[in-house]
C-alpha cells in the first residue's frame, strides 16, 4: 500500500480542492481521509506531499510514437517514458506508423508492446485504408480488437461524401472519429503561418483558410450524421468561433488544442526555425488569444501536445525541406500552468479538466478522477517549481522550449499503484 501524505488533492470529475490523504492499495484508490488520519506504519511506501498538488494521471489523445517502422525517432518504450516523466498515465497513438494502424495485427502489435511500458498505451485506427482517403478500414473489427477511435491524423480527408460517409459508420458504432484539418490546395509550403513571418521569409505558408474550411465542413457533417467528432490541434481562431457554432447547434464536436499554440507565435518561426515549425503551424498573436478564450469557455475541451518526434537530422534541413512538429509530453503540464494557470486564464482544476477529466470523456476511459475506487492513476507536482527545460526521456530533443523557464514540475507519476516516474 502507497500513502500519498497531505498534498493538495485536485479532482476535476467532482471540483474537489483540498489536503487530504490518499491511500492506494490494489491498483485502485482506497481511500480518501483527511490529513493525519492515517498510521504511516500500515503502508509500504508513504510520500510526502505536502507541498505537491495530487491529480489525475494525465491523458494525452494525441501522440505520436513512431512504432513500428520509424523507430529512430521514437518507439512505445522510449515515448512511454517521455509521457511518465510529464506525467501522463494514458496516451492515445496516432495510427501513421510503418506499417499504418488499418489492420488487426499493426494494432495488435502497438497494444502488446504498450502493456510493456507501466503505463496505458492505447491507439486509434485509420479510418481509411492506406490513408488514402477512398475506402473504409473495418472499424467494428478493429474495435473489436482493442482500436480506442479512428483518425488519418497527419492526411486530411479531402472527400466530403467519404468523411460523411465514416461519420454514420463512427456513429452507428459508437466510436470516435478525429481529424487533422488542413485543406491542401490552400498551401504552398506547410508547417509555417502564411502572414508577416512567412512573406518575410520569401515563402507562401500554410494559410489560416486551409484549416478553417475543413473545420466548417466537418462540424456540419458531424451535425448532420450525430457522431461524437474531434477537432485535433486547432490553431485558428476562427476555427474556434465554427466549433463554438457546431456546438451551440447540437453538434457532439470536441476540441483540442496543443500548449506550443497557446504558447506560441508564428514569430517563433524566426527564433526557432524548423523547431517551430509543425502542422497545423503556430499563428497571429490574435489567434492564441482566441485559442485561450476558447480553453476558458469550453468550446476546446482539451489540451493534447501532438507529440512528434524528429531526429536532429531531420530537422537540421531547410526550413522548407524540414518534417513538421515538435515533442511535447514532458513540457505540456509545465507549459499549462506558466500560460494559462499563473496570469490567472485557467484555474489549476480547469487546467486538469483540459488535460485528464475531459480526454478520459472522449474516449470513455476509466480515469480522470480522484476517488474512492478509480484508478491508482496520478500525478504529483509542484506547481510553484521553476526549472529550465534541458533535457528529455523521449528519443527526440526536437522543441522549441529547450533552454526555457518554465513553471511546476511533475515529481511523480503513478500508475495502477506503482510508481512509474519520480524526479530526483
């Protein structure tokens, strides 16, 4: 048995914000007492949290592991890992792998490998075979055999009858459909803002208008089919007023948003270069106010870092020439509290709602929460602790935070009952 000794427990299922005792036992939450209550001669661990914040393990629905076929950048062990270390206690996979997730045995394959990890490693399907936008994978089948939802995350599908037509099948199944929203024949060069940084960079970008009207499609399919629908990494603000929309209407549209978008310009092009450079690309400063504006009213339910791993190699190439994204698990919760916690935008119980409550929801998982009987998921951290950000346990270094101060720091993460991440 593990006690978790007066920290501040933060439960965003119930609002709960209070000190309190936790006692794991079994891989579930035993019991929560107030502080004291407990003798620290009954538990074979006892952690001292006094000065800690007690949450939800985090979930992140949407990260990319690279495994199987691209394993130089990141394969399941090394991104389980990276995930701990941020505090992460599920993640969702991406399906554009080598092989890619449009069949049984890739899935399989992931799903094994994640049951190695300490953590839940849990992963969607394609929705088209191929990715190539045409044909159906067999989604009852690939429920069947553990796919957590569907996307072609990374190929937007460009087939307005195709995308209606996976949005019946979503819905009769009862299952999540995701979407990377970037209309093709809008872009010249991708991963970079067409606005003032690319005109003065020589180069046409990645206009707001690509994402804008693949969002305004796909709400309006998703209200007319019913499926449960989400919005990944959105990055415009009037994306954001469309999904506002959907929703008001009855549409069952969710949102995520990634932390380098809230955090970041399309300024950061010029700093940074190719480590600020990923799809969909970091835009105006109005459209991060409007993404914020978005977290606080709830039209973005969630917060998802997008986690795409690089080789230096890779991204040492022209700015142009260069893969897009950036890793983001062991920075995401960091970021939460220094953009949206400390200047008073999100409370630390909102934040946790973004990163854990809501994306459990999506995906109807059994965690999220803090309370008698759920999970021995957690996470421990300080949220007053500076710290520079300098190194990682992902396989990749490939962020533009590196060399930052940052605000709150995971000092542990635990899963089913057993520390899988402890900073020392």
């Amino acid at each position: 048995m593990i006690l978790i000794r007066g920290g501040r427990v933060v439960d965003p299922a119930t609002g709960r914000d209070e000190r309190a005792d936790l006692i794991l036992e079994g891989g579930v939450i035993r019991e929560i007492c107030a502080p004291g209550q407990a003798a620290e001669t009954d538990f074979d661990q006892v952690i001292d949290a006094q000065n800690l914040v007690a949450a939800p393990g985090l979930v992140d629905v949407h990260v990319h592991f690279r495994d199987p076929g691209l394993t130089y950048k990141e394969d399941i062990h090394s991104g389980a890992r990276a995930a701990a270390r941020g505090g992460f206690t599920t993640v969702v996979c991406m399906a554009n792998t080598k092989p890619i997730v449009d069949n049984e045995e890739t899935l399989r394959y992931v799903l094994a490998e994640g049951k190695k990890t300490g953590i839940h490693v849990l992963s969607c399907a394609a929705v088209s075979k191929g990715f190539e936008g045409r044909e159906l994978t067999d989604m009852e089948g690939l429920l069947a055999a553990g796919a957590a939802g569907f996307t072609d995350d990374g190929i937007p599908l460009m087939d307005g009858v195709f995308v209606k037509k996976a949005m019946e099948e979503a819905a009769r199944l009862d299952t999540v459909l995701s979407f990377h929203e970037e209309d093709k024949s809008f872009i010249v060069n991708n991963g970079i803002n067409h606005g003032v940084v690319s005109d003065r960079l020589g180069i046409y970008g990645s206009p707001a208008l690509a994402e804008d009207a693949l969002v305004a499609r796909d709400c309006m399919i998703a209200l007319e089919t019913g499926a449960k629908v989400d919005i990944q990494h959105i990055s415009s603000g009037h994306a954001v007023r469309m999904v506002r929309l959907a929703k008001d209407l009855g549409a069952n549209v969710w949102a995520e948003v990634t932390p380098h978008h809230f955090a970041l310009t399309e300024e950061a092009v010029l700093k940074y270069g190719t480590l600020a450079k990923m799809n969909p690309p970091l835009r105006t400063e109005t459209d991060r106010a409007m993404l914020i504006e978005g977290l606080k009213d709830g039209t973005i339910d969630m917060i998802a870092t997008d986690h795409a791993p690089h080789s230096v190699e890779e991204k040492a190439r022209p700015l142009t020439e260069a893969p897009s994204g950036i890793i983001g698990l062991e920075t995401a919760l960091a970021l939460g509290i220094t953009c949206l916690v400390k200047p008073g935008h999100l409370s630390l119980c909102e934040l946790m709602k973004k990163m854990s409550f809501n994306p459990a929801r999506l995906y109807k998982l059994d965690c999220g929460r803090l309370e008698a009987g759920a999970p021995a998921d957690l996470v421990l951290f300080d949220e007053n602790e500076e710290w520079t950000v300098a190194d990682f346990a992902s396989r990749a270094v490939n962020s533009p935070f590196v060399g930052e101060r940052l605000t709150g720091r995971v000092k542990y993460t635990i899963c089913e009952g057993k520390v899988v991440y402890q900073d020392r």
